[in-house]
C-alpha cells in the first residue's frame, strides 16, 4: 500500500475502519478516485439552502389559503385542515430515516431525487381536482422534501471546516428562520390576489434551478463514497422492523399534536386509538433500535453528550417558537382586528432582523465565540422577548407587537447557529447525515407540540378567566349594572332592549377580556419554559479550540 495506487478490489478487502481513513484516497488509481470538489463551499451552501427555504416555506404557506381550498374543493373547513396534517404527518415519517437513505443512495442522488420529487408532487398539488388528491399529492410532497433539511445540514458539515462552520450554518439559519415567518404572509398576498393553486406552482421554477445547479455543484464527501464502495455487491439490509416501528409510531404521534384539541384529545376514539398506536411504536421503536445491529435510525448517536443536550434545547425552542407564531396573528386578529395580511406584515421586520444578524453570529463562532455562551445569552433573549409578550393589552399599539417579536428572533438566530454548529463536533463524521435527520426531527416535533400546548390551553384559560370574570355581572353588582346601562342607552328601542343590549355588550367585553388574559398566560407559560432550559447549557463540552488547522481539544 505505499507508494504507488490502491485499486478498488484491495480497498474492498481491508476493514470498515481503514476504509473510512482519509489520508489513503489521494492512493486510489486516478480512473477509481472520487471526483475533487471543484466549486467553493459557499455555492454549494447557497445552492443545497435554496432547496431547504422551499420546503420549509411550504410547511406554513397554505395556512391561510385553507378556507380558499376548502370552498373551490366543495369541502368542510374541518376536512381542508388535512391538507396541513398529511404534510407534516409524512415530513415527521421521513426526517429521521433520511440519514440511512443517503447511505443507501448517496446524499448527493437522494438530495437531487428529494428536490426533483417535491417539484413535480408541488405541481400536481396545484392542479389536483379534488380535496382527496391533494392531500395524497401533499403526502407525496412531504415524503419527498421531508430529507432536504436533515441532507443540508450534514452537506455543510462535511463542506466546511470546523472554524467555517458556523458561517454555513448562518446560511442555512437564515433560510428556516425566514420562510415560517414569510409563509402566511406570502400565502395570504398569492391567494387573494391570484389563486390558491399558485402557492404551489411557485415551487415549480425554484424546483428547476435547484435541481439543475445541484446536479452541477454537489460531490459526495469521502467517507459517505467509502462505505458505499464496501458495500458494493453485497445483499442491501433494511431493518424492516425499525423501520416500521419509527413510521407508524411518528405518523400516529403527529395526527395526534395535530388534530388533538380540534377533536377534544382522549374524548375521542381516533385521537385515543392514535395516541395508544404512537406511545407503543416509540417505545418499541426506541427498544429495537438500540439493539439491532444496523439501525435505520441510529439512536446511540444520543449517548454523546453534546449532540443529546444540543436536541434537547432545540426541542424547548422551537416549542416556544412555534407557539408564539401560531398565537400571534390569532391575538392580532380576534381581538386587535387586523387583517390576515396586515397580521403578517407586523411579525415581518423579525425576518428581516435575521437576514442581518445570522451572518455576524456565524463571523462571531469563526473567530472562535465560546458557542455554550452564546447559547445562553441567546435563550435568556428569547425569554425576555416571550415575557414582554405577556405585557400586552387590548389598546397597544402596533410597535408593541414588532419588538417583542424582534426581540425573540434575535435570541434564537444567537441559539440556533451554534447549536447546530457545535452538535456535529464530537460525532463521527459519517454519521452527520443520521444526526442532522434525528436534530431536524427533534425541532419539528417541537413546533408541533408548541402547536397543541398553546391552541389547547388558549381554550382552557380561555374559559377559566371568562368564569371567573363573568360570576361579578350580578344584579347586585352596583358598577356592572352601571356599566350596562351606559352601553345600552346608546342603542335605539324600548327599554328592554335597550337592557338587553347592554348585557350584550358588557358580556362582549369580559370575553375580551378573558382572551386577552389567555393569551398573557400562554406567553407567560412559554417564557417560564425558556427559562427552565438555560441550566441544559451547561452540560454542553466546548468545541475544540482551532489553531491555523489543527483542533485542540478544550478541557
């Protein structure tokens, strides 16, 4: 093996380990060799990340295009809200096997398969006659771009250094920051002023140009070419079992976040038959796969510290998140009368903020930032900006509602890099595809659980304050009798209906009132849950210190 070239055949024949070493590939007889990557890292990163906004972008774009869908379909409302469950059903099935895929298929092949695949399933969703197709066109178009979040992240790792990383994965931040927050307001401008069936077809344009420069630019990194050069030849194992168990277990788990409070939880059959389906598949998928010998979702990757705790933190962030972004343009319009659009162009300055800031975070962590402090300082920003949420009344003016949003956003484009910077450092560096799926899973079942936490107890304190506040409108009541009066003098009719419609509007009022309060206590909730995450920080190992190009281990 010195000197000269090593011809696949003898590669084949030494162990998995050596195979995976570096410094023997530049040995490999030139006509064998991996290609070189011939274009810079940041094309690549722009081009893999334009994929990504996409279909990140398509998870919240149909949000407000339901009603539409739902009237030119001849469908219910409650039937149109499959079209958003059967998406993120199908995104939840395929983000933590998408690792095994690409080494199955090689990330390059998957990545291009998933961008072309989402493509032609966006256009057929655009062009599907009834509600039935489009909600099995959006389960092939989740099943499709559900891989392209988890393949981006492991195409930069392996892309870039250890001291550029942060860099990258700012890019990235940048794009699944910004397309939840451009979503709804992007969705609602394309519904009214053109079609529905539009919020799809967009993705058709975007689809060609990422495929085409994909197909260009990108090269599967060594370590991902050598282990499917050993397994050349030999039978494919799939672990059928894990497989299923992961599938039926994440599909049930999301069905229930999603239509839990819409069907009153456990008091119906299909959300109880769910939940039992998804509480026995998790746990039997957890037990198999620790024990199978191939795992299709490789779940010993959680034994490093750093990659467990960095899951466990984004999963309490994009809870919160998720929850503020769903409650938001409902306080703006049910109780402050907004517009949808109006809605969606207040929360968007936050976006803007990020475009700015995100790419200083990642210049910070490449001039060597301690990523831990920076971590916290950013979880007690989102925090702060949750609480100032919770401050809020029924005559606040616009302002009131930018800041704390901006605020928030802040904090979490100073998480969200360095975490997903520092979450790849001490893991083997051909596992990067399988821990980028298990992250991306772990942040998607957060903001569906944000969902479910917040719309069911939004309800639940919702009528708790109304009680409370409605047992004081007595008869005995000196001020709220008062109070009616004044209300119904300024309507026209009898006395009695004048009476009447003071009562009317007094209670008006108190369920004002009680929702205003509702949604104080959620932000409330959610900023006492940011809080109790920042001791997590400290169970966090320092990435190494880089010296020129050489790693130092931090002690």
């Amino acid at each position: 093996m010195t000197g000269g070239s090593t011809s696949v055949e003898e590669l084949l024949e030494l162990e998995p380990e050596a195979l995976l070493d570096r410094d023997l590939w530049p040995h490999v007889a030139p006509e064998k060799a991996p290609e070189p990557r011939i274009f810079n890292p940041w094309i690549i990163a722009l081009v893999v990340t334009m994929g990504t906004f996409m279909e990140v972008l398509d998870t919240s774009i149909a949000n407000v295009a339901l009603p539409h869908i739902a009237g030119s379909l001849s469908a219910s409302q409650d039937e149109s809200t499959w079209v958003l469950t059967s998406y993120l059903v199908a995104n939840a099935i395929i983000l933590p096997i998408s690792g095994w895929i690409s080494s199955v298929m090689g990330r390059k092949n998957f990545y291009l398969v998933s961008v072309v695949l989402f493509t032609v399933f966006s256009a057929l969703c655009g062009l599907a006659p009834t509600l039935g197709m489009l909600v099995v066109f959006r389960v092939l178009q989740g099943l499709a771009g559900g891989g392209l979040q988890p393949s981006v992240q492991a195409i930069l790792a392996d892309a870039f250094p250890g001291e550029k990383r942060g860099m990258a994965m700012a890019v990235y931040t940048v794009a699944i920051l910004c397309a939840p927050v451009l979503g709804p307001t992007l969705g609602g401008w394309i519904t009214d002023n053109y079609s529905w069936r539009w919020i799809f077809y967009i993705n058709i344009p975007v689809g060609i140009l990422c495929a085409f420069f994909t197909r260009m630019v990108l090269v599967d990194p060594e370590h991902l070419t050598a282990k499917r050069l050993l397994q050349k030849g030999k039978k494919l194992q799939i672990d059928m079992g894990g497989l299923a168990l992961v599938s039926l277990g994440l599909a049930s788990l999301e069905i229930v976040l999603d239509r839990g409070q819409e069907l009153d939880w456990l008091g119906s059959t299909f959300i109880s038959w769910c939940a039992a389906i998804a509480v026995f598949s998790i746990i039997g998928a957890i037990v198999w796969e620790l024990h199978v010998k191939n795992p299709v979702v490789n779940l010993r990757l959680l034994k490093e510290r750093n990659f467990l705790f960095c899951c466990m933190i984004v999963l309490g962030l994009y809870t919160a998140l998720y929850a503020t972004t769903f409650l938001m343009p409902q306080y703006m319009q049910e109780l402050m009368g907004y517009d949808a659009t109006t809605a969606g162009l207040a929360v968007s300055p936050a976006g803007l903020v990020t475009m700015v800031e995100v790419p200083m975070i990642g210049w910070l962590l490449s001039k060597g930032t301690d990523a831990r402090r920076m971590i916290f300082v950013g979880i007690v920003t989102i925090a702060l900006g949750t609480w100032w949420l919770s401050l809020g009344n029924l005559q606040m003016a616009e302002s009131n509602l930018i800041w704390p949003r901006v605020l928030q956003i802040m904090g979490l484009g100073m998480t969200t890099v360095p975490l997903s910077t520092i979450m790849f450092r001490f893991l083997p560096a051909d596992q990067s595809s399988n821990a980028a799926g298990i992250y991306a899973l772990v942040r998607n079942e957060g903001g569906s659980i944000g969902i479910a936490l917040s719309s069911t107890f939004l309800q639940r304190a919702q009528q708790t304050h109304q009680t409370y506040l409605a047992a004081n409108l007595t008869t005995s009541n000196t001020l709220a009798m008062q109070a009616s009066h004044a209300m119904g003098a300024v309507q026209r009719g009898s006395a009695s209906d004048q009476a009447y419609a003071g009562l009317a509007l007094l209670y008006a009022q108190v369920h004002r009132q009680a929702s205003l309060l509702a949604y104080m206590d959620q932000y409330r909730m959610f900023g006492y849950l940011l809080a109790a995450m920042l001791p997590l920080v400290f169970f966090l190992k320092r990435p190494p210190k880089i010296v020129g190009k050489i790693e130092l281990e931090a002690h």
